[in-house]
C-alpha cells in the first residue's frame, strides 16, 4: 500500500506507522495533528488502482477513525452489501468522506486494515495469487 499524504497546515505524526503482515491481514495506524492556528477540513480517499484475478470481490477494509470502525466491501455478485460492510463507492473507489472542522492541536487516529474474507462467497481458489494496488490520499479541503 502506498501512502501519499497532501498537507500544508496539519501534519501526519509518521513516527510509528508501520506495515504490518499478520494472519493475512495488512494494517497500519498513524495520526494527523492540527498544527496551525486555525480550523481546517480534509479529505480522506482510498482509491483502488488496479487488481488481477478479482481478488477486490473477497477483500475487506476496515477504517477506525478515533475507536470508530467502518468496514467496507465490494458489493456481492448478487448487487447488494456484503453482511455487516459498507459498499465501495466504486469499482476504484472504496471510501471518500471529509473531515471538517479539524480545530488547532486536534489529533485524528487512523487505523486501517486490509484482509480477503474466507466467509465471501467470492473467496475462491481462482483469485490466489490475486493483487490489489490501493492509494490512500489525505488533502486539505481548500476554502475559496
């Protein structure tokens, strides 16, 4: 997983982020923290950019933004929400949402964790050795 990060008044606290592979699982944890002096808003984005062998219809993303959990999945075969997910936005998008009103020395915790789920009906043995590239973007909302 690439992560590119675009700010200009807050700062990501990037001492601890790490990668971690465990049980097939990916996940990491860092922070963002408001350094000016003023409120801001950002956007945060995880983007797909390519996958082979349709390894994207078992995979799950769980997002903790401060302890709160979302879990994400493509939509089933069936066109309707994996049990217990939140839908991809699209075929290359699974989440953007904003952060408004980000206040001065205000810290945001991010954990993000990645894993194919053994209970999809989707998990089959044609995706093993399937890949999935993903792009996490975090940009400051700019006022006009």
């Amino acid at each position: 997983m690439v992560l590119y990060v675009f700010l200009s008044i807050f700062s990501i606290q990037r001492a601890k982020v790490q990668l971690f592979f465990e049980f097939c699982n990916i996940y990491f944890t860092f922070f963002i923290k408001n350094e000016g002096e003023s409120e801001v808003n950002y956007y945060r984005e995880l983007q797909i950019d390519s996958v082979i062998k349709d390894v994207d219809e078992a995979v799950r993303v769980a997002l903790y933004v401060n302890g709160e959990k979302t879990t994400y999945a493509k939509l089933s075969k069936a066109g309707v929400p994996e049990k217990g997910t939140t839908s991809f936005l699209s075929n290359w998008q699974v989440f953007k949402d904003d952060r408004n009103d980000f206040k001065p020395n205000e810290v945001d915790r991010y954990t993000i964790v990645i894993w194919l789920e053994g209970e999809d009906p989707e998990c089959i043995d044609d995706i093993i050795g399937g890949e999935m590239k993903m792009t996490l973007l975090i940009k400051e909302i700019m006022n006009s």
